[in-house]
C-alpha cells in the first residue's frame, strides 16, 4: 500500500534534521554524537534539551534511532563540561535549561538498546541515570547561585543565572506565556515539579533495576514527600484543578489555567478524584476541533496560548489521559489532532512547530519568530498518535516512573 503524502514527507525529513557537530564552532557547543535538531530553518541549527525528547519518540524504528542514544550521551556530556544542560547547545544557552526530560529520554534510549541486544544497556542505564541523579540535585534543587531553583517547601521553579523573569520563561519552554503573569522568578511552576516528581519515581526505578532496595526506597520517599507537599501548594479544590503557584504572595493563578494543569496526570501524582474533576470539568474547555488550545486566554503577541496547540502537550496530555484509563477521551484528542496536522499539510505540504487549534484554516500566533515548517516534535507526535489510534486498546507509553 502507498504511504500517505504526510508520513513520506516525514520520513525524508529526518534527513534534514540529523547533524554532526563534533567541534565547537563560533557560539555552537560541539557534541559527539549525531543529534536532531528542530527544523531546517538555520536559526535553530543546535540540539535543544526538552525537544530531543519528543523528537526521539518518532525515531524508533527508522534509520536515525541511534541518534536517541546519542543525544542522552551528548547531554550527559554537556553536564560534565558545564554543569548543566543548557536550553540548547549554545554558549548563550548556558545561563539557563530547559524542561528536565533527561531521565525520560534515557528511558527511551535503554529500550532501543535493549530491542538491538545490546548486552552493555543495563550498566549503561544506570551511568546515565547516575549522572541524571547529580543534574537533579545540582540544578533543579540547588538553593543558592547559578541555580536557584528549589525556593519554597522543597519545590522549583524555572531560573536563569541573569535572574530576569523573561529567560526564566524562556527555561519553561513556554516563551511566552499568559502563566505567571510574566513574574516566573516569583512562581513555582506545577509542570516543573511534576516532571521532578516523575524524575524521582525514574531514580527509585533504576534503583530496583540494580537490586539497591534501599536507595529505590529512599526515592519513593522523595516523591511521596514532594507530591504531598504540590497537592497542597498547586491544587483548588474549589475550581478541580492545578494551577502554577506563586511562592511571594502565597497564592494560586487562578486567572491563567493552562494545559500545565494536565502535567500531574502524566506524572501519576494527583489522586483518581482530582483526575476526574481535570477530566470533566476542564478538558471540555481546552479542546477545540483541532485539539488542545494551550491557555484559555488569547494574547496578541504570545505563542503559547490560545488559538495556538503544541504537540509536546498534546503528547502530555494524552499521556495522562491514559494512565488514568480515559481512553475515549485521549482518543478524541489524538484524532482531533492528527486530522489537523493533515488538513494544515494539504494546505501548505508541510509540518509546522505549532497549530491554531480554534480555526484549521486561521493563521497561528507567531510570537517573536513567526511559525517553522518542519518539525521534529510535530512529525514525531503524530506518527505516534497515527499508530496509537488505529489500535483497539490505546496503550501508554511505558517509560519508567
């Protein structure tokens, strides 16, 4: 049978995506291994941390897989060198980092090695893992300068070593946002935690993998203390849902609900009643007939929020959708947003880094760059959701935690 125009385009587009850079060049940090970049475009031309994640979740099964492994070894390697792993590999992205999927994609990268036989990949994992463990404590819960990040009840927020809220935003990923009412020096965001949480339940996993009970113990115990400690701080129980906290004035923003609300879904902490609440009374407000609109509020010149959808939360959501069994509903998302991606790809033979969700045929808010073609995480979202929603049974990825 012929693949689909949309999957060929794909699949050649890797090819565009793959670079060697093994010397450092100009402001380009040099990496020993292959890695993706997110699109051809030159001006994103270096690996970033929180995309190498999600571009990794389409390249299994191509002739690029080995770039998973190999960007989980360029980061490790960034680590080592600067003692961080900073947004991108940039000499000006130092002074911040990125969404800590390092030990999720870590994950990915031991399933590769261990579906080729590798006989190595379970002392690999747990170098890989040891060296996450000195990320987490170094940058995401040091207390004091060039990583200010844990500041309230043990729990982080994004930074940037020039304290300016706009490069914290940029260290969310998120830039920019209605979250935080731009002050995200002053809030603990609850995706951030999340993903440390998840990270945690990653370290207690490793840990059993190697026979140290102890140390999986102590894990557990971590994230047991830290998922206590963010019911209290990032759920409202009047409104059923998670909001982004700020630490100054002790309160909760409850004037920008955004799909970071979802994030605790994904990684297992909120309870099977908070969960539902999140399902029934709010995914009905994010979705849109193209998907999940990123905030409920529109902002004329910030790129993540409404009308725009982003496929890493898509994936987010989805993902938690799943592991508290509403398959329906993660089906709906999934279908809603894979027929966008066409419909947007027979307009314009192209993928894009970002989508109007609200009207298929309206323009995206571009932000400070205007829109990409491309795009990896894009192209590797909805190969993973094609392949998922033709099954029976909707599986979630099992990726530690």
């Amino acid at each position: 049978m012929r693949q689909p125009a949309i999957t060929q385009y794909i699949d050649t587009y890797w090819d565009k995506l793959v670079r060697q850079q093994p010397e450092d060049r100009k402001t380009l940090i040099g990496l020993p291994h292959t890695f993706m970049v997110p699109t051809h475009d030159p001006t994103f031309q270096e690996m970033f941390y929180w995309d190498s994640f999600f571009i990794a979740l389409g390249l299994g099964g191509t002739r690029y897989e080995a770039a998973i492994v190999g960007m989980v070894e360029n980061m490790a390697y960034l680590y080592q060198r600067f003692g961080v792993i900073p947004n991108a590999s940039r000499y000006y992205f130092l002074s911040r980092s990125q969404p800590p999927f390092f030990t999720q994609l870590i994950w990915l990268a031991y399933q590769s090695k261990q579906a080729a036989g590798d006989a190595d990949c379970a002392t690999w994992l747990q170098t890989m893992m040891a060296l996450a463990e000195q990320e987490h404590a170094s940058v995401w819960l040091a207390t004091a300068h060039p990583h200010q990040r844990q500041v309230h009840r043990g729990l982080s927020r994004y930074f940037d070593i020039n304290y300016l809220d706009t490069l914290a935003c940029c260290e969310s990923g998120w830039d920019h946002s209605t979250r935080c009412n731009g002050q995200w020096m002053s809030h603990l965001p609850v995706d951030l935690n999340s993903i440390l949480y998840l990270r945690e339940c990653d370290f207690a996993q490793a840990a059993r993998l190697r026979g140290d009970q102890a140390a999986a113990e102590q894990w557990e115990e971590r994230a047991a203390e830290r998922a206590e400690t963010m019911h209290a701080v990032f759920w409202d129980a009047a409104s059923g849902f998670f909001y982004d906290y700020n630490y100054l004035n002790e309160e909760r923003d409850l004037e920008n609900p955004s799909l970071a609300g979802f994030y605790p879904l994904w990684a297992g902490w909120a309870s099977a009643d908070q969960a539902a609440q999140v399902v029934e009374q709010w995914l009905p407000q994010f979705m849109r007939s193209g998907g999940l609109v990123t905030t409920l509020k529109t902002h004329s010149s910030y790129q993540w929020a409404s009308p725009n959808g982003w496929a890493p939360l898509q994936w987010i959501v989805v993902e938690g959708l799943l592991r508290y069994g509403y398959q329906q509903q993660a089906r709906e998302v999934m279908q809603a947003w894979c027929s966008l991606n066409e419909t947007v790809f027979e307009r314009t033979n192209a993928m894009w880094e970002k989508y109007n969700v609200v009207d298929p045929a309206g323009e995206v808010e571009g932000g400070k760059y205007g829109s990409l073609p491309g795009f990896g995480w894009s192209n590797a979202v909805y190969l993973d959701f094609k392949r998922r929603v033709e099954q029976t049974t909707i599986e979630r990825w099992q990726l530690g935690g």
